[in-house]
C-alpha cells in the first residue's frame, strides 16, 4: 500500500457519510492539520497511531472488511479475522448452540455474546444470520449496529437504525420503539442481532437499551436479541448497573479453536501437512496466532518448539495488543511478576481484578477447565515470551 | 354408480359393520334351520328321505302294520285269545313288502320284505310291538335285525330320543346362555386389556384411541363401564368426547385437544407436510417455558417412513412440532424419531392421544410428553432471569401480596435489590387483579427517566402529553374501577425528580391524594435514598414502603421441588433441597438457577439429582454470573468503592476448618470497618459508610448478624478467591487512599 492508497481511501469513506476533517479529528484525537495532511498524502498515521485509525474507521462507520482495509493502507495488521468463505467447524456448532441458548431463555431471550480481541464481534457473522434466516425466517432477522459517533444527535442516531431494519420515516426514539413494536405484533419471533452495541453515544445507547428492554417486556418472548461485544459490554452489564436490559441477559463466549478448526485454516492456507495439537500447544488456540504458527511449521517444518515461540512472540498483532497494556511502568511491574506464572487467578465470568481483566479482553490470558476448576492462564508460551521482551525494550526505553 | 342415496349410505354404514351384520345373520340362519329341521323331524317322526321311493313304499309298510294292528286288536276283541298265526286275522297284500309274526302273546313283529333295495338298509329288518290290553296302546321298538334310525317312526324310538320341541329350544337356548356366558368370562378374564383395567382401572387412560370404541362395547356388555370409568377418574363427558374423536375431522380433533390443555388453536396454512398443521398458543398457566408450538395431524394413509422424511426436511424454526399420529401403525416409526432429543419434534402417540383426552389434568399429561421427547432445558420450568411471568412459576411473597390486594388501593414504594423479585411480585399483582371488578391495575416499565413519555406511548398519546391527561385517559379505560399503575424501573426517573425537584412526582401525589390514581413505584437505590434519605423528596410519606428480601424458606423449597417433581424429577434426599435454599440465602433466583443446571446435567432418562449435581451447579458460571454485578450499586463511583471494600474485607474472614465454599462468613462490623480505613489515613464520613452497609443490605449483598454484617448469600463467598481478595481490597484501600489525600490537600 502507498500513500495514496491510504488517502484516497479515506477521503472516499468521509465523502460517503459526509464527515469534515474537524469532526474526524475531534473523533480521533488528533488535529485537524493531520487528518487534512492524510487526507491530501502529505503524511501517514505513525506506528503508534493504530488505535486513531481504528477509531477513525469507527467513526467513519467502517464494516470489518472496510476497516482492515484501511489499517491494511497504513501497514498495519487488521483489526478484523478475514471474511471466510468456509466457516470453521467449531463455529458451526458454536452458531448452532447459541441459537439454541437463546430459546430456552424465554421468555427474556437476550443473549450477550462477549468475544475477546480478533475474534470479530460478532465471530462469524455471516453464518450467524444464515443460522437466524434459516430459524426465524428471511424477513424476521434484524441487524442492528449502533452508529459509532460520540456526537450522534437521537434523530440521526435512531433514523440510522430505523434504515437497517427497514423502517421508514423515523426521526426520534419513541418513533423508533412504535416501529418495532408494530413489527413485533405480527405474532412471530423477530431475532436480532446487534453488534458494536458498547460503541457510539452512551447516552443514545442506553435509550437504545431501554427501547430493547422495553419491547422484550411488552411483547414477552417474542424479541430474540443477541447483543455482540467486548470488553465494553462485559463492563455494561457487570459494572453499569443501570442497564436492566443487560441484567436480565444471558452470557455466552464463544469457544476455543479446535483440531478441526486448525484443519480448516490449513486448508485456507494451502498447507497440507501439519500437527493441529502441536499448532494449537503453541498458539494457545489465539486466534492470529494459529494461522501464524500454520505458516511457520509449513516454511520450515523442522523448526523446534523453542524457535517457533520465539518466532510467535514477535509477531506484530501479539504486540499490538500486548503493548498498550504495559505501557504504565506500575502496571508493567505487576505483569513482570506474573509472566511466570502458570496460573494467574480463578476464572469468572467477570473478572474483578482490573488487569486480568484488561489481559483478558486482549485474548492474552485464557479461561481454562482443570478438574479444580476454571484457572485463567496465559494462551500460550509466546505471550509469555512477547511479554518478557516487550517489557524489556520498555525498560531500557525508559 | 354414484347415486347421492348411495354416497349416503355409504357415509352411514361402514363396510365392517355391514360384514359383521351378515355374519350375524347367516349364524342365526343357520341355527334356525337346524333347530327347525331337528323339530319337525321330530313333529313328523321322519328322519331325513333318502329317496323318494324308498319313503313310498315304507309308507305304505307303516299304513299296512298300523292295519294289522287294528285287525289284530279287533280278532281278541271277538276271540278273547291272541291268533298264533297271522292270517287268522289279517290278510297281506299282494306287494310283499312286508312280513308278519305272531311270536307271542300281545306281540306282532313286523319284517321289511326283500322289495327293498339293499343301499336303503331296510331289507329283512324287523320291528316289534306290543298290544296292551290293559290300556289298549301299542309299544313299538326296533327289534333284529333293526330298521336303520332315519326310517324309524317317533314312536318306535328309544325313549331317550323323544325331546319335545319345546325342549330342543330349552336346550338351544341353554347352549346359546352357555356360550354367551363362557364368552363373556372369557373376554374378562381372558382378553389382557380387560384383565389388566380390572386390576389397574386407571390404564383406562392408556389404550390406543382407536380402541376406545371396542372397550366402549365390551364395558357394557360386561356392565362394567360406569364403575370402570369411575375407578379411572374419567368424567363421563370426556369418555364421550374421545370416543367422538377417532370419527372426527382435523379441525375437531386439533381443537378437542388444544380445548383440554386450554391453547388456542389455528390453521397454520403454507406448510410442505401431507395433513394439516395448527399453530397453538398455549396457556401461561402452563408449568413450562413453552409459549407455542405447532400441532400436526398428518394425512390418512400416509406412510410411517415418508412421515419421518417429511420432519427431517421440515424447518419449523423455533416452535416445538407436536404430530398426532393417524394410527398406530405410524407410532414407533415417530416415536423413534421424536425420542432424539436433537429435533423438537413430539410424537403424540395413539395411547397418548387417548391420556390426553381422558386424564383429569391434561397439562400432565402435555408435559411429561415433552419432558421425555425434548431436551429439558428446552422447556425448563425454571425461569432464571427477569420478571417471573408464568403463575406456575411464582413461588411466596404471600404475605406481601395479601398486604396489597386484600386493602383499598393505596400507594406503594417498593425497595429491593436487583433479580430479588421486584418485577415478579409486580406481575404477580397485576394477574391477580386482571378482571377484579373494582380495580384497574396496569403495569409500566420505565426505560429512562421519562415516565410521562413513556405511560404516553404506551396509551398511544403524543409524547408531550401531561401527565394528569393520561391519568384521565387511564381512569376512563377503568370505568367505574380504581386505577392502579404499577411503575417499575423507577430510579432513573426518581435521579432525575431529584435534580429538577421533584416536578412530576408532585404531580403523581396530587393525583392520588384525589383519588384518582394510586401508585406502586419499584426501584432500588435511587428510590431508597428518596425515601429514606432526602428530606426534601415529595416521596416521603407517599406511600407504604415495602422492602424485599429473601423468599420464604417453604417457598423456595417449593420452587426448588415442585417444578422437578411435575417433571418426574427429584432431589435423591431432602436434606440436599434444605442445603441448597440455605446456600442460596432463600434468594429465589439463586434456587431457580442451581435447579436449572441440575437440571442440565441430568442424562437422558435420568429422574435423581444428587450432591454431585448440587455440587457442580455451584459451581457453575451460571451462578457466578448472577452472583457478580455487585460492584456498582450506586451511581456515585466513591460509595462503590466503599462497598468493594466493605465484600472484599467480609471475604477476606476465612471459612472455619472444615466448611464448605458455601459456609457462612463471620461478621464485619461498622467499627471495624472504620478502624481499618482509618488505619490506611483514609478519611471517609461514617454516614457513607452506614450508607454502604445500607446499600448492599439492600441488595442483599450483606445480612445483619449480630452486631456486624455477614454475606446474605453463603455462595456468595465462593467467588473470591482466597490471595485474590487481598490484593484486591489492597487496590482499593491503596485508591482510595491516594483519593483522601488528594482531597486533604485539595482541601488545603
């Protein structure tokens, strides 16, 4: 990718919503001088500005392929798994069993499904609202994604939403709610999907979230909602309190890769021979890390353990999501003591510890069943190892 | 031939009916002619002819001996002595069919001549008779060699066979009560299905409804069907019903068995499937999560293994598929298919059909089918988040609910903490007052803090109306009844009122100062400090407070058994049902939730939970994750901190040796809790401190025991994990700290 590629692809994106130069830059943080110079090619976002072009790309209401795109014109490795043309087997079951789940949660069907970093929220989208076409029917599926603005006004915000289900003249959040009730009152089960919803305006999301609540509670049983998120939203539903649509939800992760999952990526990969327990022993069952531990083992099949870990614990999403985290000396410290350690606290479903929790949602740390119960663990041996020489360069940085 | 008289009958009178007239007759034809044949053989005295003449000349024979008979008679009449030969007296015809002899005194014998053909058996036969002169009569017997029996006149047979017509119909008719009553006997004690209803009269339930019609018949012949009805528990109009079924159409039998389970049943037109499908809304009244499902009556004659292919292509979204079978020679292909859990498809069998129609609680009868056809959580009684919505399903709080229905409408302000029963009890109040002639309740949930708008969108009002408008709107939809508008959700709306001052909460006293509408507000903090603790707030003294905490114990061991037992499933000792409410602290969905992961684990068939069970439900994230979301109580991040502080410390008291991870913690109290904040130079008002305790005493965080505050829910410890709550009471002790100080200097 060049320059250009980057700016042309940015200014085709804020042509397409309308957005200046001064709202991106009050979006992202930045100066409006330095999204004119992107948008002109005189410059490009920096190493350390991965985290403004993704919120650039939120903001811009980028889909998961727009945004990967647009970290790709950068050099950056993509926010988002690549779209699959096969889904991987786990996923299959995984789809399947959450549709099931939400049945038997009536009559408050609301599914909270928390996915932590590169598994895409949700994972396996496509084949998620293939699953819900095929359950509910083609015309009683809804995809709702809240627009990603800070500074969405409730008419914008909720004629946005009206247009993804395809209501029309909808200017405010009470015309909104009336529309989908209407919709309801058909007497057959409406599944909705809604992703990104810890993003955009928390005020106009929480109105959003009184709407869905409301609904669930006036047409008992009928709305299957199915709420896809992160970090943010396992601390909506844990730490917000005021949310009781979120009270009353479900929660559900999605499960680890598997052999056959390894075989599939294989198979992408064009790679015919390898040993799905030893990929998935040194990648901890990441989902970057597979494919890149996949590549590895094919380019040179005799590399030992050892290599490979440390070929594994410079690959660059690892640190992308490692070095945020340690950035804080105090933090840093904290982390030095643990990298050591095989088990790092029991697991819960939200972790009350802040910096597990922030490992955690980095898909650093993993849930893992002993017969002593749930342990939190570091993924793989790699982690550990990309820690070690973060931590490091940080100090002799510093 | 397609006559309408013909299309008639045919329509009336069955082919098997037809056969089995018939074979009544040619029975009773038969035995007539044969009774008829016996009696005038007898009548006449003539066995059946061989030939024609043959039976002429022994006419003749007879007419000849009944000559000499009398010639006889009258030579001893003149003679006073018996001829010692026979032509002294009689004087034989030139034929010489016949022979005379006078062998002895009052005795003629009389032979068939050679004239006879030697096949009719009569050649040089001969009989006897004997003169009485006392009485006149002559006795006739067969002598040697003896005249074949069929040729015989009755009176030369042996006395034996000289039955009387009206014998010959005693003896058939003895026969024909003989056989009657040994077919009967042998139908009771013989035919198993009789045999066992007599030993088992509730199996009556059980027989393939298309028998019922033969029982039907065989009960009365047998005079047992009043007492055999009885002794089963069958009403006789559901009897009636069912036999009614088997005749009836697809829309009369849909609606025979949705009527049983109260659903309300329609035509679901569109669907790929060789018979009819109904969609069927079921009663909330039903003790399962289970709102539709979708009733099939497949079409005569279709094949059990097209049925099967037809279910397997069939997408029936999420509804349960219930398929009445035609007959039974459909059953075990669909019972088999049904039987995998994987499917949600139920196979009502033929004997199911009839239990449906005839058992006393048809809901029974619903559910164990689905229970052993589904998966069970599939339609787990046990609703473990939000509102309970199904009576079956609301256990207690009776008490409170007596407090509120059983008095003139008043207001309410009902405090708790979150999935403790707020929603459920307001639900329940607004069931129990459905239809009550003098009150019109009315339940809200409040999505934000705007009441007005929202009571206005749901009375279809611009959202801009005020709100002592839809107060009228509301009194004039009650008519003549009081209204009573329960609010829940409530403290975004108090927050609110308290930044503003109070304005539409002004508005709700006066309207229920004038009577026009009472009002039941439910929240948690927001609406406690409001009472409680603002002064100011207009909501003091509004209305009757009720706090909500633990369900009763009783209740909740209800709701941890009866909901199992309707499923055919129970805990394998009742002290394991005591351990599991106390674990629990008697919160209800903490019970409904471990019920509902035994539940789970249970294996297909399986009817017992054990400790295993209980263990493992526990432990289960389930739990812990209706067990977390404690740490932001109040919307002020500083008293939060005070309450992480205040659980971490409670669980940093160690379990006594021995105890399990749902043994009870010892007591903090507020003292101590000031020394140690005081210890780490944190300076924090005594009143926010009593405030937390208030505050996670509410939401059942924290109980009272003794003069401190222990965990209200044992399980509640196992959260913590024994180095990890030191490090994190140290984080907060640590933050808060820091936060004190800069204060104090800020303050400086």
């Amino acid at each position: 990718m060049t320059v250009s590629d980057f700016s042309s692809l940015l200014n085709r994106h804020m042509r397409r919503i309308r957005a200046s130069a001064a709202g991106v830059a009050s979006e992202i943080g930045m100066s409006r001088e330095a999204v004119n110079n992107w948008r002109n090619g005189d410059s490009m976002p920096s190493r350390k500005h991965r985290d403004r072009v993704l919120a650039c790309a939120a903001y811009l209401r980028l889909s998961e392929l727009e945004t990967n795109e647009l970290l790709a014109a950068v050099g950056f490795e993509p926010e988002f798994p690549a779209e699959h043309v096969q889904e991987l087997p786990a996923a299959s079951a995984a789809v399947g069993s959450i549709m099931d789940r939400l049945q038997q949660l009536r009559p408050y069907p609301i599914l909270m499904l928390l996915t932590q970093a590169h598994l895409g929220q949700p994972p396996e989208r496509a084949a998620m609202l293939a699953e819900a076409q095929q359950r509910y029917g083609v015309d009683n599926v809804l995809h709702l994604q809240p627009p990603f603005s800070l500074h969405a006004d409730a008419a914008g915000y909720f004629s946005a939403l009206a247009l993804q289900c395809g209501f029309a003249e909808v200017a405010s959040d009470y015309a909104f709610e009336a529309a989908l009730s209407l919709r309801l009152q058909s007497g057959r089960p409406l599944f909705c999907l809604v992703s990104r919803f810890e993003q955009g305006d928390p005020v106009l999301r929480d109105v959003l979230a009184g709407i869905l609540r409301s609904l669930s509670e006036m047409h008992s049983g009928q709305l299957h909602l199915l709420i896809c998120g992160g970090s943010a939203l396992a601390d909506l539903k844990y730490q917000g309190g005021d949310l009781s649509l979120l009270n009353i939800a479900a929660s559900e992760s999605w499960p680890e890769l598997a052999a056959a999952d390894v075989a599939v990526l294989a198979d992408r990969l064009g790679i015919a021979t390898f040993d799905a327990a030893r990929i998935l022993r040194l990648s901890g069952g990441h989902p970057l890390l597979a494919p890149a531990a996949l590549a590895l083992l094919a380019e040179a099949p005799a590399r030992s353990d050892a290599e490979l870990i440390q070929a594994l614990a410079t690959h660059a999403p690892l640190w992308q999501s490692f070095l945020p985290v340690l950035s804080d000396p105090a933090v840093r410290s904290a982390i030095a003591e643990r990298l050591g350690q095989d088990r790092l606290a029991v697991a819960q479903p939200y972790l009350l510890d802040p910096l597990l929790r922030r490992l955690f949602w980095a898909n650093l740390v993993v849930a893992r069943r002993h017969p002593d119960g749930n342990w939190l663990e570091w993924r793989c041996a790699a982690v550990q190892r990309a820690g070690t020489l973060i931590i490091a360069e940080l100090d002799i940085g510093a | 031939m397609n006559a309408p008289w013909l299309a008639r009958l045919r329509g009336q009178v069955s082919w098997r009916r037809l056969l089995r007239v018939l074979a009544i007759l040619a029975g009773v034809y038969v035995i007539g002619v044969l009774i008829l044949r016996l009696w005038i053989a007898n009548l006449t005295g003539f066995g059946p002819m061989q030939d024609h003449e043959t039976a002429a000349m022994m006419g003749i024979n007879w007419s000849e001996i009944a000559r000499a008979q009398s010639d006889v008679v009258e030579h001893f009449e003149q003679h006073r002595s018996w001829p010692e030969n026979p032509r002294a007296f009689y004087r034989l015809d030139d034929n010489g069919l016949l022979r005379i002899e006078t062998p002895e005194p009052f005795v003629l014998r009389f032979g068939m001549s050679r004239g006879f053909a030697p096949e009719t058996g009569l050649r040089d036969t001969w009989i006897r008779t004997r003169f009485d002169p006392a009485t006149g009569r002559w006795d006739c017997q067969n002598d040697t060699p003896p005249l074949p029996r069929a040729w015989l006149r009755g009176d030369c047979l042996p006395p034996t066979q000289h039955w009387s017509p009206i014998e010959w119909l005693l003896f058939a008719l003895t026969v024909a009560v003989a056989a009657l009553i040994l077919l009967l006997g042998g139908l009771a004690l013989l035919d198993p299905r009789l045999a066992g209803l007599r030993k088992q009269p509730r199996r009556l339930r059980r027989q393939p409804i298309s028998e019922l019609p033969r029982l039907h018949r065989q009960l009365g012949w047998l005079r047992r069907r009043q007492s055999s009805l009885a002794a089963a528990e069958i009403a006789e109009s559901d009897w009636r019903e069912a036999l009614s079924y088997a005749q009836a159409d697809d829309d009369a039998r849909a609606q025979m068995l949705a009527l049983r389970v109260a659903a309300r049943s329609r035509r679901s037109p569109g669907w790929s499937l060789p018979g009819q499908v109904y969609e069927w809304k079921l009663p909330p009244t039903l003790p399962l999560a289970l709102d539709r499902a979708l009733l099939y009556l497949p079409a005569a004659g279709t094949a059990a293994r097209d049925l099967v292919r037809h279910l397997q292509s069939l997408q029936t979204g999420q509804d349960v598929l219930i398929v009445a079978t035609r007959d039974a020679a459909t059953d075990a292909a669909l019972l088999a298919y049904a039987s995998d859990t994987a499917n949600l498809c139920v196979c009502l069998d033929q004997i199911a059909q009839c239990e449906w129609l005839l058992h006393p609680s048809p809901q029974d009868v619903l559910v164990a089918v689905l229970a052993r056809q589904l998966r069970i959580t599939r339609i787990s009684p046990y609703q473990t988040r939000g509102g309970i919505t199904r009576p079956a399903a609301f256990f207690g709080r009776e008490q409170l609910l007596a407090r509120v229905l059983n008095r003139e409408p008043g207001n309410y302000l009902l405090v708790g903490g979150r999935q403790l029963g707020k929603t459920s009890l307001m639900k329940a109040i607004e069931r129990r007052f459905a239809e009550h002639p003098r009150v019109y309740c009315h339940y809200l949930s409040l999505r934000d803090h705007r009441l007005g708008a929202r009571l206005a969108a749901e009375l279809d009002q611009p959202a801009d109306t005020p709100i002592e408008a839809l107060v009228a709107l509301l009194a004039a939809r009650a008519g003549q009844r009081r209204v009573l508008l329960l609010i829940d959700e409530t403290d975004l709306f108090l927050r609110e009122e308290s930044r503003t001052g109070y304005a539409q909460l002004a508005s709700l006293r006066s309207l229920s100062e004038e009577g026009r509408c009472h009002f039941m507000l439910a929240g948690f903090w927001d609406l406690y400090q409001a009472t409680a603790i603002d002064y100011a707030s207009p909501i003091r003294n509004f209305g009757e407070v009720i706090t909500l905490g633990a369900l009763e114990a009783d209740a909740c061991t209800a709701l941890a058994t009866e909901p199992l037992a309707r499923l055919g499933i129970k805990f394998v000792q009742p002290e394991l049902v005591q351990r599991l409410v106390q674990a629990c602290g008697q919160r209800a969905n903490l019970v409904a939730i471990l019920c509902q992961h035994g539940l789970e684990q249970l294996e297909r068939g399986e009817r017992l939970l054990t400790e295993a069970h209980l263990d493992k439900a526990m432990d289960s994230d389930a739990l812990l994750d209706a067990l977390a979301g404690w740490a932001r109580l109040s919307p002020d991040p500083a008293d939060c901190a005070i309450d992480r502080i205040i659980v971490y410390r409670i669980a940093q008291t160690p379990a006594a040796p021995g105890e399990t991870a749902d043994a009870v913690q010892a007591a903090l109290t507020l003292v101590e809790l000031m020394q140690l904040l005081s210890s780490r130079q944190i300076a924090v008002a005594a009143e926010a401190v009593r405030g937390a305790f208030a505050r996670l005493q509410l939401a059942y965080v924290v109980q009272r025991r003794g003069e401190g505050y222990a965990f209200a829910v044992p399980l509640f410890a196992a959260q913590f994990h024994a180095q990890e709550v030191d490090a994190l009471l140290e984080r907060e002790l640590a933050a808060l700290s820091a936060a004190s100080a800069s204060a104090q200097t800020g303050g400086v």
